[in-house]
C-alpha cells in the first residue's frame, strides 16, 4: 500500500466514524427509529438465542477473549515502526464494525421510553423509603426461614437450574402496564468462564448484545446470585437502563415461589433502601442492621468478607471505567440506587391504592 492510498483510506475510515457518532446521536432524538431499533432487537434476539443459547460455554466469552487478543495484537503493531500505519488502519476499522453492530443490537435501547414514565409521579420521601425498608426487613427475615445454609450457616442455593426457570417462567407475566416485550422460552443464561477474574473487578454479571447470552459471575455469595441473573435476563428482554433492569428483576422476583430467589430480591431490595436512607438517617439504618435475623447477619458478614478478599485497584478500576460507561449513556453511576428506588416507591404506591 502506498502511502498516499493508505492516508486515504484512513482519512475515510476516520470520517465513517465520525458520522456514525453524528448519524446515532440524531437516531437517539427520533422517536420512530427508536422504535424501529426496538423491533430489531426483537428480531435479532431470537436469531441470537436460536444460534447461540445450545452452546454450554459463554460464547460471548470466547468472543470478546478472541477480540481481546486480536486488539492486543494490533497494539504491538502499532508499536513497530514497519507495522504501524496497517494496524492504525485495521484498528479504525475494527472500532467502526464494532460501533456499528453495538449501536444497532443494543445502544439504541438505552433511549427508549423510561419506565418512570409510566409510573404516578409521586415526591419520593424518606418516610416513604423507610416505611418500605421496614417492609422488606420483615420479607426477607420471613423468607430467610425458608432456605438453605451450608454448615456455617450462610445461605447456600442448592439448584441453581431451578432459579434459572423460575425466572423465565416470571418474565412472562410481568405487569403489562409496565411493559409489553415479550419473553422466550430460551435458557441462555450461563456462569462466565472469567468469574476468578470477575470478582476482583467489582462485576456481578453482565448482558453480551452480540450473542443475548446473560453472564453471571458464579463465585458470587448466593445471597447476590439470583437477583443477579435476574438482572441480566431483564437486559435479555431488552431492558438496557441498569436500573431499570434491577427494576424489571425485583418484579420477576419479588412474588417468585422460588424461596432462593424471593429472598435474594428481597435482600437487595432492603439494602438498596438502606443504601437510600444511610445518608439522610444513618441511625436508622444502624437501627434496621442491628434487627437482621441472625441468618441475614451471616449472609451479611459473608459478603462483606467476599467483598474484602477481592477488592483492590482492579476493581477501582472498573468501578470507575464502568461509571464512565453508564454516564455515557444517561445512566446514574453504578453506585448511585436513586432511580431503582424511585421506581419501586412509585410502583409501591400503586399497590397502596
């Protein structure tokens, strides 16, 4: 290639890029298209369940490891002087297939109606966030009687498959009034082949767009598991928001039959609350810790000591880069609970009526 047609080509490749952040962001304000990337990922949710969900590994893994080294590869090209103008150019164009197939699976989503907007719009009060935080301790400590404990007394899942069911089994009669995309009688929802590695990065679970498989971290303390594959099966319906996803887990949990499931949503639910309130009334939440039963106090002490062994600049890393990631898209941070809590207080108070 001379040099002339290889500053060409990456004169072109560069403007394909800029216009496709120009072309997506105008795509975001036209509502139509909105929908039209909605019906899509409907389309190719099925195709990607269909082609990828009989596979018993996390392909998604296989893939984003293949990308991983063929990225790694391209770096040190870009590092020799007589490699380094055709790795510039492959990486540009790889970033340009990869921004386009993501925006089309997935990013697209991240601009459709908020739940919140079909809620009652309510003042979100702390007396209304304490009384549920009352409400859910009694849950989950009644709830917490129900399940099983390993020899330490933590709370252990013993079949995690029937998790995995019950939660497709709830997708399927989520309120209609909240949403109308429609769940598959599809299982793809499998452990991660990196979760060592996802434990000390902070990451629970996440959705791959490019095979709709759900990935769970399976080291996790049962305690977070379950409401944790929830979530990302909420993302296979194509809930993109994280919140909205933890919103859309909390209903297919929360009424669940699955006593695993039931109390893992419950647990969180509780600690969100809490996590809501520390700041406005820490004696409270000091006052709510203190009435845990004795098993929810051991689940308790067993995540803070999970948390403890795996945390380190890894996981400040990706908390931060994963904070950049969902601001990027409009999102709160990952640390922030305020807009899962203002949707289950809205919704809470329909139930009230």
């Amino acid at each position: 290639m001379t040099t002339k047609t290889y500053h060409k080509k990456k004169r072109i490749w560069a403007a394909i890029l800029v216009v496709q952040f120009l072309l997506f962001y105008a795509f975001s304000k036209i509502s139509f298209l909105i929908s039209f990337f909605e019906s899509f990922f409907e389309f190719q949710r099925k195709f990607h369940l269909l082609l990828f969900s009989w596979i018993p590994c996390s392909f998604g893994d296989i893939v984003y490891t293949v990308l991983g080294i063929v990225f790694l590869i391209l770096m040190i090209q870009l590092l020799r002087k007589k490699t380094r103008s055709n790795a510039f150019l492959k990486i540009l164009i790889t970033v340009n297939i990869f921004y386009f197939l993501y925006q089309i699976f997935w990013g697209m989503l991240y601009f459709q109606t908020p739940i919140a907007a079909k809620l009652p719009k309510i003042e979100i009060t702390l007396e209304a966030r304490k009384k549920l935080a009352l409400e859910y301790l009694e849950k989950a400590k009644a709830t917490r009687k129900l399940i099983n404990e390993d020899p330490n007394g933590i709370f252990i899942i013993k079949d995690l498959q029937s998790v995995q069911t019950e939660i497709l089994s709830r997708q399927t009669i989520l309120p209609a009034f909240i949403t109308n995309k429609k769940a598959l009688p599809v299982n793809s929802i499998k452990k991660s082949l990196y979760s060592k590695l996802m434990s000390f990065t902070g990451i629970l679970g996440y959705y791959n767009p490019f095979t709709a498989e759900a990935q769970y971290n399976s080291n996790l303390p049962s305690s977070y598991l379950p409401f944790t594959i929830a979530h990302e099966s909420s993302h296979q319906l194509g809930f993109a928001r994280e919140q909205e996803a933890n919103f859309i887990g909390y209903l297919i949990g929360v009424e669940s039959t699955n006593n695993d499931l039931k109390y893992s949503t419950e647990y969180f639910t509780l600690k969100s609350l809490l996590n809501s309130i520390v700041q406005e009334d820490e004696n409270f939440v000091k006052s709510m810790l203190n009435n845990y039963s004795d098993g929810m106090k051991r689940d308790r002490s067993y995540e803070k000591k999970f948390i403890k062994e795996h945390e380190g600049l890894v996981t400040d890393f990706f908390g931060f880069t994963n904070n950049l990631f969902l601001k990027s898209n409009q999102q709160e941070g990952s640390v922030t609970y305020s807009y899962f809590i203002d949707l289950l207080v809205r919704y809470k108070s329909m139930e009230a009526k």
